[in-house]
C-alpha cells in the first residue's frame, strides 16, 4: 500500500506541472494575440467636418448604411432623427455659467450611461494615488469640467474581475471601429448644474501604462481612459473627445 502511494506522488506532481505549464504557455500566447490586438484601438479623425464624396453629390442625402443593404427603408426612419449638433449651442462660446463638476455621462453608440464620481486620494501603504472607480465613471477632480478649457480626465473599467468593480467602458473598445465606418460618437457629459455638454470623439490611441500622464490643453476636451487588454491591463485606452456644444 505504501509503495502505491510512494508511485503516485510523483505521477501527481508531473501532472501538476504540465498543467501549470500548459497553463502559462496558454497565458502567454494570450498575451501575444491580445498586444498584437491593440493597434487596431487606434483612430485619428482629420477634422470634425464630414467630407462629402462624389456619390452624395449625386445623390443628396445620407448614403444608405452597407448594414442596412438587406432592408433599405430602415434608413428612412433613421434619416428622420435630429442631428444632435442642432440641439446644443455652439461650443466655441462663452459659457456664462461657472463650470462645476460632471455628474453623469452618455455615449448612445455604445449604450453607455453612468453616474461620474469624483475620485478621492487614498493611501497605499507607502504610496498614495487616485481610488478607482467602482461601477461608474471616475473623475480626476483636479482636471477641467465639462465645457472647461482644459482636458477633462474619466476613468471606467474595461472589466474588473478580481476586483469586482465593474465594467462601465467595456464597450469603450468598440469606438475606433464605430468611426472607421465613417459614423459619429458623441459623449453627453452633464454637470451639477444641469448643463449638457456635447462632445464628439475624433481620436483613440494607446499607449503602455508607463507613459500614461495627465496633460492639459487650451481647448475643451474629455479623455475616457480604460486599461487594455482584458485581464492584462498593461496598456491604456485613450478616447478623446471635443466640445461642440451645450445646452
């Protein structure tokens, strides 16, 4: 009997190994895939005014979506929504108001809809930082309101399973391919004073998690910041978006 047990240890730890192995072979080649993945998060537009082709010269009008070639009428309903450019103010004027901080945060696109929570600084052991938001959007409170001059900073997860605090931007990953369609995203930011601000994102790109820093500009702007990829979160995601009205 002993020496049953004495043959089957080492045949359990072989085991064992090979999983672990196969395991960390597996992790790796995931890693692999996803970081080759990440230049396809990355989309600059030239512009925020839409180029019009020869073909809507001929033919006025929105061309018909290729995803709707299957059933055309579907665009005769979408062509009856409102532009939503024409329901705020332009967003190169004065805003009259003191900006104050964003409360809530929509992007239709990607069927986001969050409370923004300012985030507070916490200690770290040796170290303090930025808490991270859990299931909402963070705001970098020392960082511009909606509708400010400066680059207002947003945080979400992409997911969080270890954590557990949630999964607001894990549509985030989806804009670059929404654009590179040649359709529009806009980000409805609203702020303690009940202010809408319309922005329209013109730019994602990633960059290693080291090389990620909070920056400024003088003109109005949000970043809706995510790590990437999942369960790796090495680099980061940038969405920059644009003030084109308010309301």
């Amino acid at each position: 009997m002993k020496s049953r047990k004495t043959h089957i240890i080492p045949i359990v730890v072989l085991c064992t190994g090979v999983i672990l192995l196969i395991a960390a072979l597996s992790f790796q080649a995931y890693k692999i895939f996803s970081h080759a993945q990440l230049s396809k998060m990355e989309y600059e537009a030239y512009g925020l005014e839409k180029e019009y082709t020869k073909h809507e010269t001929l033919y006025p009008g929105n061309l018909v979506d290729p995803l709707d070639w299957d059933n055309p009428r579907i665009t005769d309903i979408r062509e009856k929504r409102v532009d939503p450019i024409e329901q705020f103010g332009s967003g190169n004027s004065e805003v009259a108001i003191q900006p104050t901080p964003p409360r809530s945060i929509e992007i239709p696109e990607i069927e986001l809809s969050s409370e923004i929570k300012s985030l507070t600084i916490q200690n770290y052991g040796t170290a303090r930082g930025w808490e991270t938001p859990k299931n909402v959007v963070g705001h970098i409170p020392t960082t511009a309101n909606p509708g400010q001059e400066g680059i207002a900073y947003l945080f979400g997860h992409l997911n969080s399973p270890i954590r557990g605090e949630g999964s607001v931007f894990r549509n985030l990953t989806r804009i670059p391919d929404i654009l590179r369609q040649g359709k529009d995203v806009y980000v409805y930011v609203e702020d303690e004073s009940n202010r809408t601000y319309l922005y329209q994102v013109n730019k994602t790109r990633v960059i290693p998690q080291e090389e990620f820093k909070i920056e400024d500009s003088n003109r109005a702007l949000i970043e809706l910041v995510a790590c990437v990829p999942s369960y790796i979160y090495d680099h980061r995601l940038i969405v920059t978006a644009e003030l084109i009205g308010f309301k």
